[in-house]
C-alpha cells in the first residue's frame, strides 16, 4: 500500500507505521502515517495518528456502494520554504495525485469525509508567531451526489476551528466537489476575535503595517 501511494504521489513521500484491516464491517485502519514534501522533508508536511476507512453504510440506501474516511488528530505542518516550493513547482496541487492516492488506500470512491481535532501550523521567516489553527473539525458527505439532483450544490460541508488561541472560525454550507474545473462552494462564514498581529509576517510583504486589534465578521 505504501508503494502504492507512493507511485501516485509527485512531489511528497508517505510512510505508514501500521495497517490494520478488519474483514467485519470491511474497514481498514493506518495509523501513525507521515508525509514529507521530497524537496525539504523536515519537518513532515502532515501526520496522522489515525485513519479509518470504511463502507459508507448510510449511501447504501440509495444504492451506491462509496466509502467513508475519517481522520483523527492530524497535524499540518508547514513553513515558507516548503510554501515557496510548492509554489514554484511546475505539477499544479490538483495534479498531485492526492485523490489517487486516498484510492490506493481503499477502493471504493469516497462520499463521506471528516477531520477530528485537526490541527494546522504555518510558520513564516523572522522572530514571528506561527500562525496556527487548533481543534479542527470538518466534516463532509454526498461528495459522490448519490441523491441531489446535477447542477446543484449536493455536499453539506460543517468546520469550526480555534484561531491563535482566542478566535473561533466557522463555516457552514454546500460544496459541489465534482464541479469542473474547480470545487464549487457555497457557503457562510464565521470569525470571531481572530488576532491580527498573527498576519505581521504576511502583511509586511505588501508594506502594510500591523500592530493590535482582532477581527470578526460574518459572511
């Protein structure tokens, strides 16, 4: 499996601690899995405790047979070197293979999709803050549009997250994931008390400057 994922992947390298698979309820589960960009593999780009995949029983009712993934407490992990690399790579993120790759894991197509207690790390050059998104939770289904009709928006999508300690952040809406040539979303947003000072690192590139103050909008 991990040949496997490596084969699809370009550009990062994965590997899984363990595999543990279990025939009754035909789910598997990896645990302890890392992925490391190949141009600057420390630190790794994420890791992940655990990842369950499974039938996603509740699609049975319409007939389909798709697959259910859930990770628990992932971390992602990122600095402007591995930001700028990723950039300049000539392979979009798109063509990664990063869906591929999550069919190497388990054959069947993914309809139900959600991260608990996510937990997300950027940090930029100089004596800053690393901007950081803790208590990530997302969750997603019908990403196949086994019940709503074409030209829709067919995937509730739900995420909240703590924002630099204090803020909160929440999203709520529709995705259409299947949407050519890019995702579509639909969707209300939520920020509460998100410090500003964190963005020191990102604002002074466009010669603007930020001290104090915290934001919150709905949109």
């Amino acid at each position: 499996m991990e040949s496997d994922l490596n084969n699809r992947l370009k550009g990062y390298t994965v590997r899984i601690g363990r595999a543990d698979f279990h025939p009754i309820g035909l789910s598997i589960d990896l645990e302890e899995a890392v992925i490391s960009q190949n141009e600057h593999p420390d630190p790794p780009i994420l890791e992940i405790p655990n990842l369950s995949a499974s039938v996603h029983w509740k699609a049975l009712l319409f007939g389909r047979i798709v697959a259910d993934f859930a990770i628990d407490d992932p971390k992602l992990h990122f600095d402007l070197t591995q930001f700028r690399q990723e950039e300049k790579d000539e392979v979009p993120i798109e063509e990664k293979g990063w869906q591929e790759a999550l069919e190497a894991i388990y054959p069947l197509k993914i309809n139900r999709f959600e991260i608990r207690n996510g937990d997300v790390t950027y940090n930029d050059k100089g004596p800053f803050k690393p901007l950081h998104v803790s208590k990530l939770n997302f969750v997603t289904e019908n990403i196949r549009n086994i019940k709503s009709e074409e030209g829709t928006y067919p995937s509730p999508v739900q995420a909240e997250g703590v924002v630099f300690d204090t803020g909160k952040i929440r999203l709520d809406g529709n995705a259409d994931f299947l949407a050519e040539p890019h995702v579509a979303l639909k969707m209300n947003l939520q920020l509460e008390n998100i410090t500003l000072d964190y963005f020191k690192p990102i604002t002074e590139r466009y010669q603007l400057s930020v001290r104090k103050g915290v934001i919150s909008t709905d949109g």
